[in-house]
C-alpha cells in the first residue's frame, strides 16, 4: 500500500511537469494520471517509473520518455471513439494511454517476447486492444481504414501504406530522420486525397524493424 501510494504521488508530479512543458490535453494528461507505468518497466526500473526519461525494455527497445508519449497522443488529437493504428506495441505504455483516452486500438509489434509480454499485460490490466505480431511498415490492410495511426519507431520516410490506409480527414504522427534525430511530424490526410505535412520538434526513437 505504502509503494501505491508512492507511485500515485509520483504520477501527480509528473503529470504537473508534463502541463508545465506544454502538455495542455486533459485527457491526455488524466490517462496518464490513471496509468501504472511502474506495470510496464523491468522491476530494477520501477523506482524510477515517472522519471520523465526512457528506458530499456529489452530487445534493443524502450519504453518512451512520458513527455514524448504525451506530446505524440495530444498531436494525434485522439477522439472518444477514433480507430486508432499504433505502430510498435513496445511496453504497451502508449496502447494503454490510447485507450483511456476511448479510442479502438489496433497495434502491431515486430518483436515477438515484446508482443508476447504486452499482450498478457494490457489484458491483466483490463484494456482491450487488438494486438498483431508483424511488420509495420504493411500496416492492417484488412482492418483498415483507420481515423489516426500512430508510430512510435523512426523511420527515413512514412510508409506509404500507412498514408492508403489513413481515412479523408484522418491524421498520421511519426519521428523521421535517421537514427540520430528525427522531426516528429503530423500528416493530416485531406478529403480530396492530398495530404498536409507539418513538422513540431525533434525527437529520438529507436528505429522502425522492416521485414
């Protein structure tokens, strides 16, 4: 109880340093509140659950940094509702705050002991996600179209397939660059079929596995 209670207090703080870095979306910011990061993290790391850092989940991944998740989520503009395509599972960390926040979640993970492991945890922890073991870059053609897609790996470009299956009016957020540094850009998908991109900040993320 004492270490809940820990964990709870240390959650409140960081959701208060994520509004002080710009994080304004409050339900971005209430999900992570309700979140156990500490459920995500290797025991050896659980002290450190609401450090806003990254950290190593094994297989050559981390679990992101809190203030990048948040600032990936609130770009995204997740509504109640939204079919959303998360690429890379990871942790998992980012598929439970889409689904707080409401939105049908469908993520992929190239990683199988990864995939395995959030798979057993999101369903212990009651959210209710749809989890595929594969490759990315391909997208879910058959689940497809899809209100907003996520990806949490860099890649040097979108993958176009990702772009086909993004609804008119749908909107697209990925770290591209090379493996140093990425820009994190928002791709809206518009009704003709064209597409608006913008760029909002450097970031580092692991690299995107392509079959």
């Amino acid at each position: 109880m004492e270490q809940e209670n820990q964990y709870y207090v240390a959650r409140t703080k960081l959701v208060d340093k994520l509004l002080v870095k710009g994080i304004t979306n409050r339900g971005v910011l209430d999900a992570i509140n309700r979140i156990p990061r500490e459920a995500f993290m290797a025991e050896h790391f659980r002290n450190y659950a609401y450090a806003d850092k990254a950290f190593s989940i094994g297989e050559g991944q981390t679990i992101s940094q809190p203030y990048t998740v948040a600032f990936q989520t609130q770009l995204l503009d997740v509504d109640r509702g939204d079919k959303v395509l998360e690429i890379g599972t990871g942790s998992g960390y980012q598929c439970a705050v889409l689904c707080e926040m409401g939105a049908e979640v469908y993520t992929i993970e190239r990683i199988a002991p990864l995939f395995e492991k959030a798979r057993d945890l999101l369903q212990l922890l009651g959210y209710n996600a749809h989890l595929f073991l594969g490759d990315g870059y391909q997208g879910l053609p058959y689940f497809a179209p899809f209100d907003k897609t996520i990806v949490t790996a860099c890649s040097p470009e979108i993958p176009p397939n990702l772009l086909e299956q993004l609804k008119p009016g749908g909107k697209l957020v990925a770290p591209i660059g090379n493996p140093e540094s990425q820009q994190m850009i928002l791709v809206e998908k518009l009704p003709s079929g064209g597409y608006k991109q913008t760029a909002h900040g450097n970031f580092v993320f692991v690299p995107l596995i392509h079959s």
